[in-house]
C-alpha cells in the first residue's frame, strides 16, 4: 500500500534562498541592467517589478568538455536523401549538432542574455542599494492635514442658509399639537357640559353665555399659538474634520541649458525618481509638473524634459515664475499638497539670482510644503548656491544640497528629508 | 494478448482528482504492475504545488538540497519559462530512494496523475532498486539522510566562516563534480549516523594524511639523483574532488568535508547520467502497458485514454534532424521505442529478428526486458539490443565530422550495410568515457613548488573547450599552488598546456 502525502502545505519558498544567493551573486551585472532600465524608465514608472537581462556567458558554470575540432562520429534520425559516402557541407554551429542550434525567441532577447523578472521589492531594494539607501521608505513625511466639512447631526443654532425644513417644521408641528392639546380638550369638556346646559336652559343664561367666551378664548389662544416658532428652527450642523489632502503635485525644475549634460540630467532623474517614490507612499494620487528652463522657462512633457538639450545662458527666475503661475491657476493650496524639486548646475545669470530669492520667498514657498534644491556640479558652488542660503535660513521647508555624482543621490536625499522631519 | 473483458466499471469518469481516486488508481496500477513482475521499493505519492515543482525541478530533484546560487538561477529560469507558458512543468520528479519518493502535482488531472504513478512510482522505481548501476552505486535507503546530513553542514559552515568563503568552494566544486566520481570501485555506503560519528575523526584523520604525504618529501639533497622515479601520485588518478580531497595541502577540515558531498552527490547521480535512455525508455514503457491495461480491463474511461495517449505521444515524439524542434535524439522516444521493440522481437518475430537477436527472439518478454533491464547501462542496451528495424523506423544515419576534412560525411544509413555502424556509432555515443574528456591527476610536485599537473589524454584529437581554463583557476582555488593541464596526443605528446596560479 503507498503512502500518500499531501505537502501542499509545506513550505513552497524553498528556492527563496537560492534565488537571493543568486541575485546577490550577479548583483553588479543585475545593477548594471537595472542602470539602463531606469534611464529608459518614465518617472513615474518606477514601482514595478522589472525584466532583468544579464549576459549568459557570466552566470555559465564552466566544466570540462569537448570543444569544437578532432574527429567524432554521431547518428542522426530522419534520413530523406542521404546515402553512405554521401560528402556534405558542414552545417553552420559546429559538427556537435547536438541542440546547439539556434533557441529562435519570440522577445527578441539575445541568446546571450540570461533574462528574468525582478519582483517589485526585489527592483526597489536594487535600486535604493544603488543609491545606498536602505530605509527611504519607511520614513513618513509628516503629512499635511487638510480639514473637511462634515455632517454631525443638527443644532438649534446656525446660520439660516443650512436651515432644514423638514426638520424644523416636523418640529414646529409637534410644538403645534403639544401646546393645542390643553386647549382642545377644555373646548371639549365645555362643549359636552353646553349641551347638557341647554337642555335646560336657554342662551340667555349667563352661565351658558360665560361657556360661550371661554370657547371663545380658548379658540383664541388656539389661533395664537404660532405655526413656526424661533426655537423650532433646526440648522444642519457641518464641523471640521480633519483629512490629509490626498493629492499632491510635484514640479520638477531643471536646468537644460548647454551646462547640463546628459550625466547631469541622469542624476538629476534619479533624484526626481526618488521623491515621486517618496510622495507616492503619502499621497493617493501625484500630478507631476516639468518645467524646463534656459533663458525662459516652458512646461513640458517628461520626454522633452529629460532628453532635450537646449543651448543659451541660464535664467532660473523664468522657471520659478513659470511655477508661481501655474500654482495659481491650477493648483490652489487647499487642495494640493505642493512639493518641488529643482536641480541645476548652479550657474545662472549672476543678477538673476536676486530675483529668484525674491520669487521664492513671495510667491512660492509659503504655498509649498517642501522644496528642494540640488546643485549638480563638481566644482564649487555656484552663484545660485549663495543666494538660496538665506532662504534656506529664513524657511524650514526648503533644503539644498550638492550633488556630485550618482552614489552622493541617497545620502543627500536622506539629509534633505531628515532635516524636514526635525 | 489480454482478453478484452469489459466487466469493470471505471473507476472515476471526470478528470477531476481526489485523494481517495488516486488511492484507487494507485491500487489497480500496483496490483497490475506486480502482475507484470515490477519489483519496487514502497511507494510514497507527495502532493505537491506547481511552486513546490519548480522548487524541486530547480534542485535537480532533490528533495533537500543544500543552498547554492546556482539552483537559485535555475529556479529563476524555470519559473520565468513556466510564466510565459513556454514549458509546461516537467510533470514527473522521482527520488531514487527508498521509500521510492514520487511528486504528484496538484495542478495534474487524474489521468496525469495515474500516468506518473505508472511512470515514476512504478517504472523509474524499479529501475532504481535492481538496475545494476544503481545498485552497486547508490543507497537508496541513506540518500535523504545525508542529503540532510549536507544541507546541515554546509548551513552550518556558512554561519561559522562565511557565505562567501563556502560559496567559493562550492563554485570550485561543481565545476568538477562531473571528475568526482569513482568509475570502477564501489563507494562505501552512505548514512548520516555514521557521516555524523565520522565527521569529526574524519576531520582529523583527513588533515593527517595530508600532512602525511608533504612529511614523507624526500630531502633535497638525496633525490636530486632519482628524480626520475619519484613520481606522485604513483598511478594516473582519475577521481580529481577525491584526490584534492584528500592530498590538496591547504584545505580546512571543513572545506574537504565540502569537497566530499559534492563528490559523494555527484556520485549518486552518476548511475542516471549513465542510464538515460534505458530509465526513461523503461518507465514509458510501462506507463503506457499499464494504463492499456488498466483501460482493456474497464478500469478506465476512453476520455481518460485520449487525454493520456496525447500526453504519451508528446513525450515520445522524435523530430528529424532538419525540424526546428530537433535537439538531439530523444531519449524518452529512443527507450521507449526499443523497449516495445524488444517486446515485439520476443512476440512476434521475424526472420531478420531471428537473425539478429536468435537468443531473444520468441522468448518470455517480461524475462527478457527484465534482464535487459537488470544488466545494461545505455550505452552497452544500444549495443545489444538495437534493432534493424528500429534503425529503419527512425530513419536513422550516421554523420562521420572530422575537422580534417572541408566537408562531413555521411558514413552509414538504415540499409543493411549500415545497421553496425549506426549501432555500434550510437552507442559510442552513449559512452560517458568518451562524451567527457579523459582528464586524470598526473603528477604533484611534491618536492618542488607543490603545482599540480592534469593530463588531458585526446581521443579522436578533440580538444578541450575554453571554458577548461575557467575550471583550471577552480581546481588552483581547491589545490592552492599552481595547477597546470597538458593535453596530450595519441603518441603522448604534450601538444598543449595551460598554467593557472591560485587566486591570492
């Protein structure tokens, strides 16, 4: 008799091990694939698993075996045509002819990629390695509470625009037939002892006339009581509830004058990547503004913002105008959590500078609720750099940093945000 | 034949399974199968989940392998191919061991199910306990102990020195395995008790004869007259894992006992490297006799047949050399094929069987496949026992590829003048002796700069692949002076070497 064992339930992640001692092992060559991908990545793309591709020949485990050459005899099937002494070409791949023809693949990789899917987790921890950055993610930004009327019942208090009719008249009605109650039944009990009287007396009597008046009055009294009255007045009762504003819009500015080069612009990318991800973990829904500038500034679509190159001066003020605007027209604070992020090499139009300083601390971060500046240049700072300072100095939620090349991204990033937590 | 009595019900009449009809399944497929004269280990069916497949498929089918990136990228390759619906999942894993361990997996219908009952619990099964290479190499009853007996140790190795540093030895390891095996002398028994006990003295004993073998260098001064003759190892090895096991001066105790599992697994597998097509023709063949059975005696309904034939005949089907889809002769088709072909030769045979195979033909054919069985490896099966007819049936030809020459050759076809080549050519290539390089440990300088000399010995002038050189710096890893491989011509002339310095 067999046994029968069911083992579904048994561990299924056997191979979870492996597949980390694998990852690990082809980590630079799975960074290197995953380099590529991001600079073909949109950035608001980056949550995703990803196709890895790494060259065949690296993860092939060598061993001894025969090469191509020498003399080796081998039997096919399906003979059509041949007969023995038959002499033909030898085939394109070698003599072996043993299934290392072609792996024809519908994808179009080569055959010489070893390719396979990340998960989203294990994409993201490659990508925040590459920057260094273990943690981003379980940073909160402190969120920016937004308050929304709510209903809460009624109160006998308001203003007369949220008074509710069929709540104050059925209360009204209820006060009318309250208050007549006493009344109605005093008529009652007069008039039953009227009919009694009458058989009796006549009209004349005074005391019949006396019932007659106080019918009289109590009808009056009746009449009298109001059909509405102040204190039967309800109003809708609306109070402010505390909700985190659920969407946010995130302008990334950047420089495209000659100055920035395409290694510029990769770095600059990178860090844009890494807020989105950031707002993407607060906030439900992200709008995201690319506002290009050289001399002026235009907003564009994330093509043309990474991958065009402009030439000419730099005027940064355009850009920060651009910014102003658009908050105004389309993103009214109360709705929008506004974040920016502006990159640059630094160099701008020397009396620009001043401008910018004022744009910023007028028109634009009292409406943001962060603001981040990165220098890319390897040399020194730059003009901008000495005037955004004393912004710096004057508001808590504007950061800058220098950024020197890819691995500088993370720890900068983190420093900008740990500086907005404090 | 059998009598077609339909007097049975079938047993189910959905494809739908449940552990009860595989229950009932399995009971006329081991009643029918002892019929036949199967003599098996004890069944043990495990359902399991595509996941837990790919699990196992990714470990070379071992239930507990030890960790290693390697199974982790084919696992990785595995479930990318599942994903896009490239492969279906191989539907059979079965553990040579006893209990005979065989995978059901859940996602199968029943008539699947009842195929790799038939196949692996009752075909593969009894290959593994009586074919001789299986029981002269392997111990059934002790692999899964010292499968975990591995895992542990090499778990336990990486806490105490290092992923990494055992990762290495283990990269060094598997790029031998295939040179780990003892091809002529019986391995001891393996046990986990006694691994365990062992372990330890072992560690010990192992380090000594080590030591042993660098005390016993003559002084310089007196061999510089019979340099000559001093000469170790005195004989051509052919084990290099167990050689550098043993001699390699630099190894912790630790990493031989690496050096030995790797040995001690590839060993086990050495038998079904050697017995492909026979295994795989065996258990086809009986998974198709038993489940005829099963539907000639009722027990099973014509759906259950259909969905099952077209299984079978996907898993034997042979492409000819000129389709896409050819890799090489299929060793499911080529079994399989001559496995029937043998029953039919016993059956009913003709004057070209009679010829041919005068001590088969018309003989009892359970007797004779079972002997067939018993005593072959697929290199001597082919020899023996293919058939003209099947020759003829798979059309097949034999291509004679010298790089002397500017064009191939083709030197026998399925006509009567080329049944021995194309016999005798494909079970050459078979002979895992000549489809490996013959490499061999051939000297230490023992005396000198401790370097380590490997012979290449060419057969038929083929050269060794590039990739030697990447095997080269392994085998320096593991030897831990320099490593040099010569390979040398049919007259022993060293026409080629290569040196190689262990990484610092």
């Amino acid at each position: 008799m067999a046994q029968i064992v069911d083992r579904r339930l048994n561990g299924k992640n056997k191979s979870a091990v492996n597949r980390q001692k694998f990852l690990r092992r082809f980590r630079k060559q799975i960074k290197k694939s995953i380099e590529n991908v991001i600079s073909e990545r949109s950035v608001t793309d980056l949550d995703k698993g990803e196709k890895i591709s790494i060259p065949k020949k690296d993860t092939s485990e060598p061993f001894f075996h025969h090469g191509q050459g020498g003399h080796r005899d081998i039997v096919h099937p399906g003979n059509k045509e041949f007969h023995q002494g038959d002499k033909i070409p030898r085939p394109q791949g070698g003599g072996s002819g043993q299934g290392e023809g072609s792996e024809a693949s519908d994808s179009g990789e080569g055959e010489d990629d070893f390719v396979f899917e990340l998960s989203r987790e294990e994409f993201l921890q490659f990508f925040f390695e590459d920057l260094e950055l273990p943690n981003l993610v379980k940073t909160q930004l402190s969120t920016i509470t937004e308050t929304r009327k709510v209903r809460a019942g009624h109160t006998s208090e308001g203003m007369p625009s949220n008074i509710n009719v069929v709540r104050s008249l059925t209360g009204a009605m209820g006060r009318r037939i309250a208050l007549r109650g006493p009344y109605k039944k005093e008529i009652k009990e007069i008039e039953l002892e009227l009919d009694n009287l009458l058989k009796r007396h006549n009209e004349t009597d005074p005391v019949i006339i006396n019932l007659r008046e106080r019918i009289t009055y109590l009808k009056g009294r009746i009449k009298r009581i109001p059909f509405i009255d102040s204190f039967d007045l309800r109003y809708d009762n609306r109070i402010d509830q505390p909700v985190p504003t659920t969407q946010a819009v995130m302008f990334c500015i950047m420089d495209v004058s000659g100055s920035m080069g395409r290694e510029e612009k990769d770095v600059a990318k990178r860090f844009f990547m890494l807020l989105y991800l950031f707002l993407t973990r607060t906030y439900e829904k992200i709008q995201i503004v690319f506002i290009s500038h050289h001399t002026i500034a235009s907003e564009v679509d994330e093509e043309t913002f990474f991958y065009s190159r402009e030439t000419g001066g730099t005027v940064v003020s355009s850009a920060l105008k651009l910014m102003a605007s658009i908050i105004q027209d389309r993103y009214p604070t109360n709705d929008w959590n506004i974040y920016a992020a502006q990159a640059s090499d630094g160099d701008n139009w020397h009396n620009d500078s001043k401008i910018c300083v004022e744009l910023l601390n007028k028109e634009i971060m009292p409406f943001v609720q962060y603001y981040s500046y990165i220098e890319i240049t390897s040399d020194r700072h730059q003009n901008l750099w000495e005037e955004y300072t004393d912004i710096q100095s004057n508001w808590d939620n504007f950061a800058m940093e220098k950024i020197e090349k890819i691995s500088d991204i993370y720890p900068v990033f983190k420093k900008l945000f740990q500086k907005h937590d404090a | 034949m059998t009598a077609k009595i339909k007097k049975n019900l079938p047993i189910s009449d959905t494809s739908e399974w449940t552990f009860d009809l595989i229950e009932k399944y399995h009971t006329e497929i081991e009643r029918i199968a002892k019929n036949f004269g199967l003599s098996t280990y004890p069944v043990q069916l495990e359902i399991i989940t595509a996941e837990q497949m790919m699990d196992a498929y990714s470990s070379v089918g071992m239930p507990l392998g030890y960790s290693h990136w390697t199974f982790g990228k084919e696992f990785v390759n595995t479930e990318k191919n599942y994903k896009r619906g490239q492969m279906g999942l191989a539907y059979e894993i079965v553990i040579n061991s006893d209990p005979c361990i065989s995978y059901l997996m859940e996602e199968n219908s029943m008539p699947m199910q009842a195929l790799v009952i038939a196949h692996a619990a009752y075909g593969h099964n009894s290959f593994f306990k009586n074919n001789y290479l299986f029981t002269t190499w392997t111990s059934a009853d002790s692999i899964i102990d010292y499968l975990l007996f591995a895992k542990n140790y090499i778990a336990e190795c990486e806490i105490r020195y290092g992923e990494e540093a055992v990762e290495n030895i283990l990269d060094s390891c598997h790029a031998l395995k295939n040179f780990g095996v003892d091809r002529y002398k019986r391995p001891p028994k393996l046990s986990m008790q006694e691994e365990k006990n062992r372990q330890q003295e072992r560690e010990e004993y192992l380090q000594s004869q080590v030591n042993e073998l660098w005390r016993t260098i003559p002084d310089k001064a007196k061999n510089n007259s019979d340099e000559k003759e001093f000469r170790y190892p005195s004989e051509p090895q052919e084990n290099i894992l167990y050689f550098i096991e043993k001699h390699a001066p630099l190894l912790e105790p630790w990493q031989r006992e690496i050096v030995r599992i790797v040995r001690k697994i590839a060993q086990y597998f050495y038998p079904q490297r050697q017995t492909q097509v026979m295994n795989e023709g065996w258990a086809t063949f009986w998974h198709y006799t038993i489940l005829n059975q099963l539907y000639d005696e009722g027990l099973c309904t014509e759906g259950f047949m259909i969905e099952f034939l077209q299984s079978h005949t996907n898993v034997v089907s042979q492409p000819s050399f000129d389709s896409d889809y050819y890799s090489g002769i299929n060793p499911y088709a080529l079994g399989f094929n001559m496995m029937t072909d043998i029953r039919r030769i016993c059956e009913n045979p003709d004057d070209e069987d009679r010829e041919w195979f005068p001590g088969i033909a018309g003989s009892n054919w359970i007797e004779t496949l079972d002997f067939a069985m018993r005593n072959f490896k697929d290199e001597s099966f082919i020899g023996q026992y293919l058939s003209p007819k099947l020759i003829r049936d798979f059309k097949m030809f034999a291509i004679s590829d010298d790089d002397k020459n500017r064009q191939i050759e083709v030197s026998a076809i399925h006509n009567s003048a080329g049944y021995q080549t194309v016999r005798s050519t494909l079970s050459e290539q078979y002979n895992l002796g000549s489809i490996e390089p013959n490499i061999q440990v051939y000297s230490v300088d023992a005396k000198g700069n401790r370097s380590l000399t490997l012979r290449h010995t060419q057969h038929l002038r083929r050269p060794l692949d590039k990739s030697a050189y990447e095997v080269i710096k392994h085998v320096a890893r593991l030897w831990g002076f320099d490593v040099k491989i010569e390979s040398i011509d049919e007259n022993e002339k060293i026409i080629k070497s290569y040196e190689c310095s262990p990484p610092k």
